[in-house]
C-alpha cells in the first residue's frame, strides 16, 4: 500500500520553517534492516519465548545463560544488518531543519551508525555489556577484553571486577530509564514544534508518553506506520506505510518546498 502523496505534501508543510524537529523512533524503523521487531513472532528457537518475560532482571537471574543466548542471537543478526533507507532519510532532515533530535527506543546503534547527530538512546545499546552488579557505578561497562571467560558453557561471561555476571547494557522491563536520557527525551518532546513518531506501537512506558507532552506542548504530530498503533489517531497527519519508504518520499517533498 503506497501512501497518497497529498498526504506526504501535508506533513511536509507541516515541517517547513520548522526548527526544532524531535524524532521518537521504535522498532519498526528497524524492520526493513531484517531486524524482527518486538511484536513480530521471533523466528526459529525464540518463537515461544515472550520478549517481555525474557527482557528482564527477574528472567536473567532465572537463566542467565538463556537471557545472555537469547541477546547473543540479536547481536548475531545485528552484525548481519544495517541502517535502511528510513534512517538516512532522518539524517538527511539535518539538512533542512536547524535541530533534529532522534529518541530512539531501540538497542541497534542504527541511528548513530547512518549519521544522525544527535541521538538520545531511552534503553540502551546492545553493542555494550555491564556488570550485573553495577559494581562500579551505574552503569559498570565491561568490554570483551575485560571479561572472564565462562568457567563453563551453562554460564555468561564475568564481570572482572567482582565476578557478578555480565549483561547487556539494555534497559529491562521493571528497570528505570537512564536518568539522563529520559530528562533530555523529555525537554526535546516538550520544546519540539514537530514530532515526528515512526515505527513505534506506542505501549512501551515512559517512551509512549513522550508524542502526549509534545502535542501537550503545542507540537504538531506526524505518525509513519503500515500498522494501527496508539499514536495514529492523535497525529495531525498518519502516513500509513514502511518507513523505509515513506521518509525518503517525505524528505523529498520537504526539500520541494525548502
Ligand atoms: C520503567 C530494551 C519505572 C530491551 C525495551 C505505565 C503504564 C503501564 C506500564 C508501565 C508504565 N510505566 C512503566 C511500565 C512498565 C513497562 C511497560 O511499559 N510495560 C508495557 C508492556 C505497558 N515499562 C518499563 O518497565 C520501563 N521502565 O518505566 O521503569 C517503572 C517500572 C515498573 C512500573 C512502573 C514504573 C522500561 C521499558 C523498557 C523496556 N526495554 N528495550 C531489549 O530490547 O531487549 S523496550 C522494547 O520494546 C524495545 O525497545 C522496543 O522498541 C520496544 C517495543 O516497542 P516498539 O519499539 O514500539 O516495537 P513494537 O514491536 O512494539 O512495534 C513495532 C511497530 O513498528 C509496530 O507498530 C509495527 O506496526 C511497526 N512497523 C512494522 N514494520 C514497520 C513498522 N513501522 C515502520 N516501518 C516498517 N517497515
């Protein structure tokens, strides 16, 4: 289904002159990368586990080496992905708009790796690991180099510090956001003139909030999505479609105008 073109003339219109822009990505934005999103059913061995009950300290202290394979696994089609059409079409707004702020719910670096400039990432970066702990300060990053090897294959990796084990530095469900991230996703949301929300269903907490206090703030809003999700309906303008497709065209239509 290809989005009506009066439609991406609309949003357009909507971004020209504009110049604070904040971005609220989620994983969608990803999908067209080959990175299954949240809500896809998970292929092969992870089908029958709910990312929600794995996503977790509760489930990593359970089963570490589960968690631990299961973030291995992501990591591994990471390392087979890249930044789509959807990302560089958001670096290339840098251009025609004086501030865009990407808030990036998701773990995949896909935002910074196309060239976006400023990136505030609300839960974290699967490239990093941590101590389980905290040992050190939240957070403790550990690099590959650092860790201890497993003593044997039913475990992960050792913090080298205190022996706690290591994790991804991804924020879990239950788990608070990083403070400084979170503050600055909200300051961005409530001063932006136009939100931009791609490929998010909007559930995930606090990061749903953040479309609410930009209209709050007076924001227009801008919802791209082949799917239903909770912030079409209070968009200014819904552009249902891929990203990967529709930013690209949405770009084009702003430079026209610029
Ligand atoms: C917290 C890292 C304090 C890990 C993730 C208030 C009310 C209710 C519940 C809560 C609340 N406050 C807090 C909670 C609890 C919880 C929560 O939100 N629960 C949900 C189930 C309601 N929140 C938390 O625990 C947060 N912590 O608030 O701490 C606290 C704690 C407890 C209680 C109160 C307060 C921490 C949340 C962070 C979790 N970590 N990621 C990891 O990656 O493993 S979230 C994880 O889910 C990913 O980041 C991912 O981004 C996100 C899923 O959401 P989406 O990104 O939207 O992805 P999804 O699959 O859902 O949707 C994809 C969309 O893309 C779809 O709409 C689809 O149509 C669309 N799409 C598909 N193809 C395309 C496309 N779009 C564009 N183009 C395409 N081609």
């Amino acid at each position: 289904m290809t989005v009506d073109q009066t439609l991406i003339d609309k949003a357009a219109g909507l971004l020209r002159g504009v110049e604070r822009l904040a971005v609220l990505t989620g994983a969608g934005i990803s999908k067209e990368s080959g990175v299954p999103t949240f809500r896809d059913a998970m292929d092969g061995l992870w089908a029958r586990y709910d990312p929600q009950q794995l996503a977790t300290p509760q489930a990593f202290r359970r089963n570490p080496k589960l968690v631990w394979d299961w973030y291995a696994y992501r990591r591994e089609l990471l390392a087979n992905a890249a930044p789509n059409p959807g990302h560089y079409a958001l670096v290339e707004l840098e251009a025609l708009i004086p501030k865009v702020v990407i808030i990036t719910q998701n773990v995949d670096g896909f935002h910074r790796a196309a060239g976006s400039s400023d990136v505030i990432e609300l839960h974290g970066n699967l490239s990093r690991d941590k101590c389980f702990a905290d040992c050190r300060g939240n957070p403790t990053h550990v690099t590959p180099e650092e860790a201890v090897p497993p003593r044997n294959d039913e475990a992960p990796p050792r913090c080298p510090h205190c022996e706690s084990y290591l994790r991804p530095d991804v924020v879990w469900f239950g788990e608070m956001l990083p403070p400084a991230a979170l503050e600055r996703g909200l300051q961005v949301s409530r001063s932006a003139q136009v939100m931009l929300v791609v490929g998010t269903s909007g559930v995930i907490q606090p990061a749903a909030s953040m479309p609410y206090w930009a209209v709050k703030a007076g924001a227009k809003l801008i919802d791209v999505n082949p799917g239903e999700d909770e912030i079409g309906g209070a968009a200014d303008v819904f552009l249902q479609g891929p990203s990967g497709e529709v930013l690209p065209r949405l770009v084009e239509a702003l430079r026209a105008l610029s």
